[in-house]
C-alpha cells in the first residue's frame, strides 16, 4: 500500500520553490501526494499533477490558528504518512499541527540572515520556538542556506541533509537549440519574483550609467516591487523591460546573449540552473550561494561597485569567445551536478531514511 506524502508550500506561484515542488511531485508516483498551499494561487495549472490539490484559501496569516486546525484535519482525514513543508509560514503551521508520530520534512530555500522576512523578530522568535517544539528533519538547498538556517536562529541541528535544487535538462534541450539573431542588439535577461532581495534596482541604476543604444534587459516576473520599478524605468529611460511572469521561460531563454542577476541573497537559484542548462553564460552578483552553485562557471561582480558590473557586462559583449566557453562550462556542471534524476534519487533515499527511523 502506498504511502501518503503531505507536500505544504505557502502559494503555487512560479517562484523557485514551487517550481521545484511542482517537478518532483510528478516523480514521485510510489507515493499519494496532496500538495497543500495557504492561500489558493495555483499558477501552474495542468502542469500541477499529484493525488489531490487543496487550498487551504486562507485570507490573512492573522488566521494562523484556522491553519493549524485545518492542517491538523487535513492530516487525519487523509491518514498522512509523513508532512513535508516549503517557506517559513508552512513549517510553522506544520510543526504545531502535524501529530508527533508522523514525520515531519522541511525544506529550507534562502540564506534565512539576509531575508527580509527574518529581519522581522517576531518571524525568528516563532522559527526558534517551533523548532524546538518539534525538531523537524531539516533539507538545506545548499551548504550556504543549511549552515545559515542553524547558525542564524541559533539552533541545535538535529537531522539535516543537503540536497540542491534541480533543473529538469528535458525542457532545457540544447541539441539542436540555435540562438536567434537580434539584428545587432546585445539582449539581456533576468528571472525571479520582483522582490527587494532580486535586488533589480541595483540593475536599473547600472544600466543608468550604460552609453550603449544596442543593449536591452528584459526581466521575466511578477511581485510587489512591479510598479516601483516600473516608475523608475520610466523616470530614467533606462533598456530595461518588465516581460511579466511566464510558463515558458525554456521557449524564451535562446532569444539572449546573456544572464545576469543582482540578487543580494539566494539559497540556490533554479533560473540560473536552467540559463546554465540552455547554455546562457553568466554574469551574477559576487554571494556565497552564487559561488557555491556556479563556482569558475560565472563571472561575478561587486554589488558594493556599479562601475565593477559595468565593466565586465562591456567585457562579456566584446568577447564573445569568453561568453561561449563560460556557457560551456555552465552546461557541463549543470549536467554533471544538478539534474531532477539525481535529486529525486537522493530525496527518496531521504523518504526512505525517515520512514524506516519513524
């Protein structure tokens, strides 16, 4: 008989955790998954496929109580085997409400130091105090996010495993892939949520000081900061394009000469794994994260220096044969390191780990 696997996230936007969520579940048919998420935003539609969707269709984390209770009732009625949470307000919730007999996984995404939410006190109180309440099997996306997440709240680690994101290489093929010709425009993407910590102002500021009329950024995402940046693209006539969210970023990534990203904190990016993928060479802020992930297969630049990142943004536009083997090399770790095969292998030796010590 199957076992049932509780998977909680707080929305199903296409942000990197829920994509990752998303990829797995598919591959996980030795299991009944019910994916759980806070508050009824279900982006990905039929791409969605597990044994049961629910919403808890909350309004306000001020119900915070109304969670855990229907938490709670969703773990009895559906006789779940094991709960595994996303982001900080689902493990919370889960760690209240989740029975002591029932395993409890939680995935920690970001540097929790830098993120904006655990500058909160209230956010790292309620993180130390329901950790401890119940010690929940912690999986780190990268050593930089595991080490942070103990190191910061100042916890005791109990069981805790490092397991990196993933890019799924089937929808990133590159066998016959062919870059499209711009018409002499050196085009420039970024993806992620327009939030403070993608940190897309530093970008627009840059691109400020930028004399070039061939070069153009477009960023694929959505989040509260869209109308801030918008106004100021708007302000500074600056090459910058918001493209909005999209479901097809893999059809989308040929049309560029090159990735960047200003983010002044990551746990593990799963962009930058799929521009690695499609062979995009990289340009990224100089973070532990990003080095961890990319290491020599990136070119960093200071977030401290807007003249360092112009620069060598010059550079990788002049020398296209240091953005071809910088792609290259992008690829080949991809491949070597970071495959859904390779993480869904390693997260069901986890599962099994966890169910055989319950």
């Amino acid at each position: 008989m199957k076992k049932t696997i509780l998977h909680f996230i707080y929305r199903l936007g296409r942000g990197g955790a829920e994509t990752m969520l998303v990829r797995v579940v598919q591959e996980l048919s030795e299991y009944n998954n019910i994916i759980v998420e806070m508050y009824g935003d279900n982006a990905f539609g039929k791409e969605l496929l597990c044994d049961k969707y629910i919403s808890m269709n909350l309004r306000s984390t001020f119900l915070l109580p109304l969670a855990i209770k229907k938490l709670r009732r969703i773990i009895i009625e559906h006789n779940v085997d094991m709960v595994h949470t996303h982001l900080f307000w689902p493990t919370a919730i889960a760690r209240i409400a989740t029975p002591t007999k029932i395993p409890l996984v939680t995935t920690i995404h970001t540097s929790v130091s830098a993120a904006l939410d655990y500058k909160l006190w209230r956010i790292r109180v309620i993180d130390r105090i329901t950790y401890r309440l119940r010690k929940s099997i912690i999986i780190g996306v990268s050593k930089t996010a595991l080490k942070d997440y103990f190191t910061f709240l100042n916890l005791k680690p109990s069981r805790s495993y490092l397991l990196n994101t993933f890019v799924d290489v089937n929808r990133f093929d590159v066998q016959n892939l062919k870059r499209i010709d711009n018409a002499g425009k050196f085009l420039i993407v970024s993806v992620g949520a327009l939030r403070a910590g993608k940190n897309y102002e530093y970008l627009v500021k840059a691109f400020e000081q930028l004399n070039f009329t061939n070069v153009e950024l477009h960023i694929y995402g959505a989040g509260p900061l869209g109308e801030k940046l918008m106004q100021m693209i708007e302000k500074s006539k600056v090459p910058v394009i918001l493209k909005g969210e999209v479901s097809n970023i893999n059809e989308l990534l040929p049309l560029y000469d090159l990735y960047i990203s200003a983010s002044a904190f990551e746990g593990f990016s799963l962009a930058i794994l799929e521009a690695m993928a499609m062979k995009l060479p990289l340009l990224l802020s100089d973070i532990p994260s990003f080095r961890e992930q990319c290491e020599e297969t990136a070119l960093y630049f200071s977030l401290n220096n807007k003249n360092d990142f112009i620069d060598k943004l010059i550079a990788f536009m002049n020398e296209p044969g240091m953005r071809n083997d910088i792609s290259q090399k992008g690829h080949e770790r991809v491949l070597r390191y970071f495959t859904l095969p390779d993480h869904v292998t390693e997260l069901r030796r986890i599962y099994k780990q966890t169910f055989s010590d319950a």
